[in-house]
C-alpha cells in the first residue's frame, strides 16, 4: 500500500510474535559496540518477550553493556501491580545478569510528579552525555513502543498538553488515565536507531491501520524517530494491512 508508515512486519500468534521480537531486537543489538540503551515499553504485549529474554535468549544479549530506560510509567510504587518496573523486573530483570547500575527506572516515590520527570531527564542527560538532543546522536539504540486502540504510545495520551512539549525530555501526564503518568516526550522517543512498535489482538487492526496509513490524527502517528521504525505484530492485529 503506497504511503505505508514504517516497516510491517507479521507472525503467525502472538507466541510468533514474542519470539520474534526477541530474534529482532538480538539481531539490533549484535553490532552495536560499548553501552547499549534500551527503551522498554509497559503492557501485556511485551511480557512475553521479556520472560524469553529472560530465559531462552538469556545468553543472546551482552547483559553487561545494556542499560535500560522505560518510555513511560505509571506514577504508583514500584511494588504495585500496575508498574511497568514490576512488570519487567518480574518477567526479566529478576531473571538476567544485568548490573543494578544498568537499570534506570522512573523515580515514582518520595517526589511528585513533576519532581520525578525532571529526576529522570537528569538521568537521560547524565547518560546521553549531553543537555540537549543531537541530529547525528542517538539517545536510544532500540527503543520499544506500545499502541493503544486510543492510538497512545508511552503515555503520549491523546488531547493531553504533552503531546506540544517539545524542549522537555520527560513530562507527568496527570489527566486522560486513572492515574498519573510519567512519559518520555517527542524529542526522546524520536531520537532511537532502531523503534519497533509491538502489537497483537484484533482489537489493535484498526489502530494499526490507521497509523500506518496516517488517516488519523493520533499520538502514535506523530511520532517520527530519527532512525528506522518497524511494526512486529501478530496476524490478529495485522488484518488486511498484512
């Protein structure tokens, strides 16, 4: 289909999928030389690739050099069900031999919102080794994103304020979901080598059209990263776009 957004990549299931999402990201990060950032994403979609990461593929990443980054988190402690840090620590991080040094969560507890995204642009800056974001340095080598049937991504919600930001790396989304957010903003999530958004479910075919094809004025569709951007979804969620 001519104007298609990004590069479509279909699995048979959702278990196809996982896998290969973790074949994809090993073959990203194989060249890659010195410390290697990783943006994770939150929601159902990328448990499973995590737990195959975390023991399948336990030895097919360089564990040492990776440092990982979360797109967006819910504003809630670390130990609640609904933290994405939860989610990964439990199906991945618990698993791995990643130096606790090289895990960069989202501060959720004894600041506030605000005070927690401005903590964690400090801690991108202090990484990415400089204040402001350079067309030919990329702040993520891989970066994996989430699409709501919203069309959100992180916590990029729709209508929200956050969607103009873009001077600020980090902003709390405090409107448009049950609890506050902390998300990356534009600029951040754009500058990736390498993004993929992960997606599976029937519920996800219209959202996925829509964005690829740019029909509608969503947050997913806004984003354009600096580096090359794929979909890896089941045949559920591709439907006719496959």
């Amino acid at each position: 289909m001519p104007g298609e957004f990004g590069k479509l990549v279909v699995f048979p299931d959702a278990e196809a999928l996982a896998r290969g999402a973790a074949s994809w990201l090993k073959e990203r990060i194989a060249p890659l030389h010195g410390h290697i950032a990783i943006a994770l994403s939150g929601g159902s979609t990328p448990r499973r690739l995590f737990q195959l990461m975390g023991s399948e593929f336990k030895d097919a990443f360089p564990w040492s050099r990776m440092h990982l980054f979360w797109g967006d988190e819910r504003f809630v402690p670390r130990n609640d069900p609904e933290s994405n840090f939860r989610m990964a620590y439990e199906a991945l991080l618990s698993k791995v031999p990643i130096p606790p040094g090289n895990i960069h969560p989202v501060p959720t507890e004894s600041v506030d919102p605000d005070e927690a995204a401005r903590a964690y642009e400090r801690e991108l800056k202090g990484f990415y080794g400089a204040p402001a974001l350079e067309p030919g340095k990329f702040l993520f080598d891989v970066q994996l994103l989430g699409l709501g049937e919203d069309g959100h991504t992180a916590s990029l919600i729709p209508g929200e304020p956050v969607l103009d930001e873009r001077k600020r790396w980090v902003a709390a989304v405090a409107h448009g979901r049950p609890e506050t957010r902390i998300t990356l903003t534009y600029p951040a999530l754009e500058s990736s080598r390498h993004t993929a958004f992960l997606l599976s479910g029937e519920a996800k075919r219209d959202i996925l059209h829509k964005v690829r094809t740019q029909s509608a004025d969503v947050p997913a569709a806004r984003i354009r990263p600096l580096g090359d951007l794929t979909f890896l979804t089941d045949r559920a969620a591709a439907g006719s776009d496959k």
